[in-house]
C-alpha cells in the first residue's frame, strides 16, 4: 500500500467533501501548521465537539499527551539524542506521542485566536536579544545571568 493510501485509510474523513482536504499530494509530506489547523478545525467540526473544545479543556487534554510522552522517558536515565537502543514500536509510539502533543497544541492555539508559526518566530527573535551568541554560547544559565553580567561590565 502506497503511503498516501495508507493516510487515507487512516483519516478518511480528511478526503472527504465535508472536511478540509490534506495537503496537495503525498498527505505524508511536510504540512505547514495552517494546513494542520484546518485539518484539527475540520477533525472537531465533523463530530461536533467543538463544544467541548475550550480553551481548558484544549490545555488540560495536551497536559494529559505531555504526560504520556513523559512516561517513554520516566525510568531510562539520560537518553542521547538518536535514540540509541530505541526500537521501532518504541520510536513509532515517540512520534504518536509527540503528534497528539502537537495536535492538542495547534488546535489551543486555533480557539483562543494565536497564530502559532507567527508566534513561535516572535518567540525566537526575543530569545536571540535575551540569549546573544556571544555572551552565552556553550553556557545553559538563564538570560538573567547574562543581563546581570552586561550590566556589572557597564558599571566598571
């Protein structure tokens, strides 16, 4: 089965007239955050839970996801990045976890009107101004560390 075939078979209804059709092409490809909102936006509409979908509800739901994908990692110690001695079940169950996280934060972002892409970049500008190469590379203390040590060499 061809992996287009197999999303289909997995979301029908995203092919269906009444919900927003995935993206154009392979549905597994790359997808932009607008395009999984609609997506999200259609999913709720489609069964009418839209009424449940509160601004609460939305974040009590995605703490409920980040605390299943915590457990994957509860008890390993430190895990290096890879995923070393990881198995496919263990990797494929990652990447649903992380979905539902993503999904439970995409569509939040939708209710309560914050456009999440914008947000993120306005998100990474601040953080290069609080955090400048500079002053922090190789160092994990918070910007306030690098604020008080910009403001002890102004006074000298």
């Amino acid at each position: 089965m061809d992996q287009g075939a197999a999303a289909r078979e997995i979301l029908p209804e995203a092919t269906s007239p009444q919900t927003a059709a995935p993206p154009a092409g392979d549905p597994l490809l790359p997808v932009t955050l607008g395009e999984l909102q609609e997506l999200q936006a259609s999913f709720a509409k489609d069964r009418d839970w839209d009424q449940f979908h509160s601004p609460r509800n939305l974040l009590l739901a995605l703490v409920g996801e980040v605390g299943e994908l915590s457990e994957l990692f509860q008890w390993r110690g430190e895990v290096p990045r890879g995923l070393p001695g990881w198995t496919p079940p263990e990797r494929e169950h990652l990447g649903e976890e992380l979905a539902d996280v993503l999904l439970y934060l995409v569509r939040l972002a939708d209710v309560c009107g914050v456009d999440l892409g914008r947000a993120a970049l306005r998100k990474l500008e601040k953080n290069a101004q609080k955090y400048p190469v500079d002053a922090c590379r190789g160092s994990s203390q918070k910007y306030t560390a690098y604020q008080e040590a910009e403001a002890e060499g102004s006074k000298s």
